[in-house]
C-alpha cells in the first residue's frame, strides 16, 4: 500500500501528544471530555475522536481551542505524512 493511501485511511491514527494536551488542559479546569462536548453541544464520542485525531475537523478544532482559551496550533499540531504514517506503524504494532 502507498504512503498517500496509507494516510487517507480513516480513521486517522491516535496522535497521543495532542490527546495528552488536551487531557492536561481540561483537568486544569476541572472539566471533563463530557462537559467540553455538552458546551459545544456535540456528542462525547465525536469531540472524543476529534481529541484522539481519529477524525479531523478544523471547526471543532478551533471550537475546542477557544473553549479552551488555548492557540490552535498548540492542541492541535499539525502533523507531516511521515509523522502520520509512523503514529499509524506504532498503533499496528501495539494491535499486534
């Protein structure tokens, strides 16, 4: 298979730097996952994958960032197809 049909493959791979951020950030606030979803009315699972980087979404992105009071840029890098590609070796390998 391909590089660039390795990385269309949803979904995407965990990117654990962005959910780790993420994570830290909310417990600053004392929020959790659910409470950031039901103030950007959207579903725990979906700002979830969102969280994760299984699914992209520039929106809930900035949504979240500003939620957040955080840049973008800093919750959620982004990231070259090589950095994709060894996130979607390392997750293989750990389902192996």
């Amino acid at each position: 298979m391909g590089i660039i049909s390795e990385l269309s493959q949803q979904p995407y791979p965990v990117d654990f730097e962005r959910k780790t951020r993420i994570k830290v950030e909310l417990a600053k606030r004392n929020m959790t996952i659910t409470n950031l979803a039901d103030s950007l009315n959207v579903s725990r699972p979906y700002i979830s994958a969102i969280i994760s980087g299984r699914k992209i979404s520039a929106k809930t992105e900035a949504e979240i960032a500003e939620a957040l009071r955080m840049p973008t840029e800093y919750l959620f890098p982004s990231r070259s197809p090589a950095e994709l590609l060894a996130m979607r070796k390392k997750e293989q390998r750990g389902a192996a």
